[in-house]
C-alpha cells in the first residue's frame, strides 16, 4: 500500500477555504474520511443537484455511500450537534449510522464548557478572542487539564459516567457561583440529558486508531480532512487568536493515531482572496469598498455563526509559511469567481516591518499587527468564469493571477473553484 494514496486536505489560512467542498469531490477516489481536529466550530459546505448541505461534525464525504467517515481522537464533539447533524442528513446521505465511527479518544463538549466560554468572552471585553462559543476552547482547556475531562469511550461505561458528571458539575458550579456570580448548573438535568445522548451514539464509538490501521493494512484510500487553518493551529497559527486544536496537516498524528509517514499527499487549499472571522491581526484586509464588494460577492457569512468575515488581498507571505508547516505538495484555489468584476486586483507578495522586508512569517501577533504587506498590482477580470470548466477557457488575466500564485508559493495549483457546486471545478491535473 502506498502512502500517496492518502491524502490530507488542509486549510492554508483562517479557516473557510471551501474545504467541504474539495473534501467531498475527492471523497470519491477514497474508502474513507476522517476528520482530525477541531469540532462544532467548522462549518464545511457540500453542495450538488440543486441542494447545500453545512456541515459542523460529520466528515464531508458523507455523501459517497461507500466511504466509511470516522471522527477521530483529536476533535472535541457536543453530543447533541452530532445527533441533530446525523438526524438532518441521514436522507441524503444513504446508510449513514452504519458508517459512521466516532473514536472513543475524542473529547466531549458539555454545558459547562459553553457557558465558560461565554462568560470569559464577555468579561474580556475588548481582549476576547472573538470565538464561535461552542465550548471548543474550554473543552481542549479541559482535555489538558485532565481531571474534569470526558472522552467519548466514557459513554459506553454510563454507570461509570454518572459520578463523574456530577462531580465535575459541582466543581464547575463552584466558578460560575463563586467567580462570575451565575446561576449553577443543575447536575440532574445534565446527566439525564447527556445519558440519552450517550446511548444513542453509543453504536458508532468505536476504537478508531485501530481501525484506521486495519483500513491501511488493507489497502484502503484514506482522505484526511482538516477543520479551520493553518494560521488557526494553536501552535503555528497566529496565537493567541487561534482555535484551540492541530488544524494544520501536525494534527492528523495526533489526531487519528495515524503517523504523518502514512500521508501521500498534502493538498492546501486557499481562497483566491483571504478571509478571517474573529479577532486578530490581518495584515491584507480591506476595510473599504473592495473589501465589502468581496464580502458581498462571496457571500462571506459565517457558516456556523453567520458572523460578517473580514475580507482581503491574497496574503501569499502567509500562505508561504503555512506550506512550509504543511510540507504541502499542491495547492487548491476556490472562490476564484468571486475576484470577477473588482475594480482593482492585488497580491501580497511580502511583508515590511520597522522600514525592512522580513524574511519570516511573524510569530508574534504585536509584529503581525504592524506589519505593511507589499502588494503587486495584477491585471482585473470582469467576465462571468463559473461556468470554465478548463484552465484555458479562463481570461489572461485569472490565468495570470493563478500562474502568479503558483510562483509566489512555491507549489503547483491542481485544482480551481469557480462555484460552489460540484460540477464548477477545474483540474490541472
Ligand atoms: P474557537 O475555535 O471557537 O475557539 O474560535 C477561535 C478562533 O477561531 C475565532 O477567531 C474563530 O472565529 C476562529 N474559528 C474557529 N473555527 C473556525 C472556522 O471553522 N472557520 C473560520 N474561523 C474559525
């Protein structure tokens, strides 16, 4: 079996990239697809034949009836969002309990964590993180701190379980009544509410690193499918305005018990504009006309909080680093459509700090936030590209525009989107 049969698709930036979308049309060539990091803070968008589907927690190759999708050990899961998930999307999605697995390592997300959260975003006032408040940061708070941390494996052992919730709810109760003056969490409610949970998902918590082992020992395609971005991972991304997971190509170790030897193929992918929601430096951003005419005409909403995005240059710097951390081998251009009809075009090629040209992606967010991008200037387009299905059925100038990418970043572009069905894909394969 060979390595360069799994792949890993990763986002490059903050996040949104479209990755849903090339997830599920590569889902095809594979048996299996495993989501690695994150949880119910993504929102990946899947659509064909007329319908959209918005995906938070179920890997998006849920759609091919014969690719087996596994949740694996690195994301933090809410119960419920599962289950709404499956129930929403199991008509469209033939035979979904039957081949769906999440791993017994994967960490949960209670009612504690989210109102956590919500309370420290509020007192942090101008200092928060700008997150999406669905419990992932103290959840992975949580994991690291052990002691009050649940595992999914938990929920196939309930009488064990119990005491452990009500013990975790009173030392929570604790913060909330004695730190933030809140009302406490009542512990029989909880529990009766998470044990149904529980035993509904009960049948898919299985042991997925060993099956992900079996799956390779057979020979099987496994498509790997990271959640947010490179400049999101809590290691390489731009801390402390990051999500609380491995969400470069790092995490799929960790994650899935699989060692990155495993991994063929590393596929990043970008939008041909940049995005970011929440708080952070964002050295490329547009806050005028353009920057809202791109926000307008890529429909820049959150998926998961309907948050207005911040829109930008394509920061190539940025992406450069992100390849670097990556060892990224192609990359993946989506929302190519929505440059057509912009009055000006331009590409960040570098950043200049303190009157000099830094050599280094910044590590700091005080230097990032400082940092002047260097923009080219690139030739506009305004004809209608989202029904090319060639790169040469492209105008000059969006050929230029990716061929100018390719050189930026160093790796080649395989793959352009030009809307967001299936069918408007271009492959330079
Ligand atoms: P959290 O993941 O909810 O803790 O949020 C931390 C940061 O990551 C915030 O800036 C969020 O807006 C951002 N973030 C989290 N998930 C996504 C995503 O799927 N797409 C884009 N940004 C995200």
């Amino acid at each position: 079996m060979s390595a360069r049969n799994n792949t890993c698709i990763v986002g490059l930036t903050w996040g949104d990239e479209a990755k849903g979308k090339i997830v599920d049309i590569l889902s095809a060539e594979h048996d299996l697809c495993v989501r690695y990091n994150g949880g119910n803070n993504a929102g990946h968008t899947v659509a064909f034949e007329g319908e959209t589907y918005k995906l938070h927690l179920v890997p998006s190759g849920l759609f091919h009836p014969n690719v087996t999708c596994v949740i694996g050990g690195g994301l933090v899961v809410d119960p419920k969002v599962l289950l709404e998930e499956i129930a929403n999307y199991e008509g469209a999605a033939t035979g979904l309990r039957g081949r769906l697995l999440v791993s017994s390592r994967a960490h949960t997300i209670w009612p504690w964590h989210k109102k956590l959260e919500a309370l420290s975003e509020k007192y942090l006032g101008k200092g928060k993180i700008g997150t999406t408040l669905r419990g992932i940061g103290p959840a992975y708070g949580d994991k690291a701190n052990r002691v009050t941390a649940i595992r999914m494996g938990r929920f196939l052992a309930p009488h064990d379980l119990e005491q452990a919730v009500r013990q975790i709810v009173e030392t929570k109760n604790r913060i909330f009544t004695g730190v933030f003056g809140e009302e406490p969490l009542e512990a029989d409610a909880v529990w009766d509410e998470y044990a149904a949970y529980g035993q509904q998902l009960a049948p898919m918590i299985a042991d997925t690193t060993a099956y992900l082992h079996e799956a390779l020992a057979a020979g099987k395609r496994i498509l790997f499918e990271g959640a947010q971005g490179t400049l999101l991972d809590i290691d390489h991304g731009t801390y402390p305005y990051v999500t609380s997971s491995s969400a470069s190509a790092a995490g799929v170790w960790p994650g899935t018990g699989v060692p990155a030897r495993e991994i063929g193929r590393i596929l990043g992918v970008v939008k041909a504009y940049t995005t970011r929601v929440g708080e952070g430096p964002f050295p490329t951003e547009l806050t005028g006309d353009i920057g809202s005419q791109i926000r307008e005409q890529g429909n820049e909403y959150g998926t998961t909080t309907g948050r207005p995005r911040r829109c930008g240059w394509l920061d190539t710097f940025a992406i450069r680093y992100a390849a670097q951390v990556n060892g990224l081998d192609d990359i993946v251009i989506t929302l190519l459509d929505v440059l057509s009809g912009l009055p000006d075009l331009r590409i960040c090629t570098g950043y200049r700090l303190d009157g000099r040209r830094l050599e280094a992606f910044p590590a700091c967010p005080g230097a990032l936030a400082e940092a002047e991008p260097l923009l080219e200037d690139m030739e506009p387009w305004s004809d209608d590209i989202t029904g090319v299905r060639k790169f040469d059925d492209l105008p000059e100038a969006a050929k230029a525009y990716v061929n100018r990418v390719e050189e930026l970043v160093g790796a080649p572009v395989r793959i352009i989107s030009v809307g967001p069905d299936r069918q408007q894909t271009i492959f330079r394969e």
